[in-house]
C-alpha cells in the first residue's frame, strides 16, 4: 500500500498544495474531467486525474473523501480552486503528462509495490 | 440522542461557491462522529442536490436533521420542477445549460448518483412551484 505522498515522489508529480498535509493511501486512480462523473464513481482511495482546475473540482475531491487531485497536462488550478486547496488541506499535484500518460505512471508505480 | 437540525440557505448565485452547505454538514457529523463511510454519502448526495438546487432552481433551502440512526437530508427549492421524473432518473439524461457542462457538471447524473449513495429518496415535484428532496441515509 502507498500513501499519496509515496507515489508523489515516485511519480514526479510536484505540489500545487498539501505537501504537509495528511498522507491518505493511494489503491488507483480515477480519470475524468467531467465532475458529476468523478463524485458518482471515483473510490476514496482513488487519485482524480483530470485538466479540470476549477474550484469546483476541490468541492468534488471534498465531499468524495479523494486522497488526491493530479492536474494533467501541466494545468494550472485557477486562484480560487488553489485557496479552496489550502483552506481545505487537499493535496493538489501537478503532472506535465497527459492523462493517459499520468494514468499509466501512477499504474507502474502502484503495481511495483 | 436528541434529533440535531441543520439549516441552510443554498445562494443560486455563485455557482463555484455551491457546497458549503455540505460541506458543513460533513464537518458537523465528522465532530459527532460518524463512520467516514456515512459521512462519505451524506457529503456526496447533498452536495449533488446542492448543485442541482444551484443549476435549476436559483437556490434553495437545506435542512438536515441527524439522529444517531438516520441522517435525513431535504432540500426544497422553488424552481421550475422536473417535467419527467424517470427521464430526470436516468443516468446521462440533463437539462442543465452549456456553461454548467463547461464547468464539469450537468452530465446526468446528479439524481442517479442522490439514489446511489442513499438509502431512500423522495422527490416531490409540481411544474413551476417547486421540487423537495427528501434523502435518508441510515447510519
């Protein structure tokens, strides 16, 4: 089992937020922009993986319980998406791949474990 | 324990600020210590109704009222009502208008996810008066 911090590192992904915050456990990964999705399927164990990095994207990973947000692509969250991050101790990463991409690293990484 | 009631004013304003009403309500029953798989559902449904109430109502009122059994959830709101409930039902099926998609929302699924995390669900609904879930989720 890996914790989101783990699997930050060992992916590569840097920290928009959270790199204090608590070290949730990391079992896979859900990929989906679309938000009523995410909160309907994602696990809470699952990290979001999305380019979506709207504040209402930090509200979802709220109310899912969701160890972790991976913006993909190298997105940026918006100002209000990063304060509703810090308020709420949300771990927010950042990837410069894309989703598939981001998808199949976290995959590698979990597997080798 | 003595019934704890909740109540909230849903703003249909500011759509990115949708979900403080919910998000209260999970630190509240966070505090009263409830399993954080109940918290999960609870946090999930309301928000889902929070944002609907948002998206086609204008707002609304939230109250919630939690007893160590049961958490009941009832979200009233004084917009168009839904036309076609079992349409409304079906996963995929909105009516939510293009700059909720843009946003992330509006794909269908909000009721469909209300009913998932559940375990029973009201809707009462009149065309042009008004529509109120009721939600209850047993702990």
């Amino acid at each position: 089992m890996m914790n989101v911090h783990e699997l930050a590192k060992a992916c590569g992904f840097t920290y928009f937020s959270g790199a204090n915050a608590e070290a949730r456990p990391v079992c896979g990964a859900y990929c989906c922009d679309l938000l009523s999705w995410v909160i309907g399927r994602a696990g809470d164990e699952d990290a979001l993986v999305t380019v979506m990095s709207n504040t209402n994207v930090m509200a979802v990973a709220v109310m899912a319980d969701l160890p972790c947000v991976i913006l993909s692509e190298g997105v940026k969250p918006d100002e209000r998406a990063l304060e509703k991050a810090i308020e709420n101790d949300i771990i927010v990463l950042s990837s410069p791949d894309p989703t598939y991409a981001t998808a199949v690293k976290i995959y590698e990484v979990l597997k080798s474990v | 324990m003595e019934p704890i009631v909740l109540t909230y004013q849903v703003d249909g304003e500011d759509f990115s600020a949708a979900g403080e009403a919910s998000s209260s309500v999970k630190k509240t029953l966070k505090q009263l210590g409830f399993s954080p798989d109940v918290i999960r559902r609870v946090a999930i449904a309301m928000y889902e109704g929070e944002i609907n109430m948002v998206i086609h109502a204008d707002g609304g009122e939230a109250r919630v009222e939690i007893t160590q059994s049961t958490i009941c959830i009832i979200l009233a709101d004084k917009g168009p009502g839904i036309k076609d409930i079992n349409l409304a039902m079906q996963e995929g099926y909105s009516t939510a208008p293009e700059e909720v998609r843009n946003l992330g929302f509006g794909a269908g699924m909000g009721l469909p996810n209300i009913k998932k995390y559940s375990d029973e669900l009201k809707i009462d609904t009149e065309l042009g008066v008004g529509t109120t879930l009721t939600i209850l989720i047993n702990t």
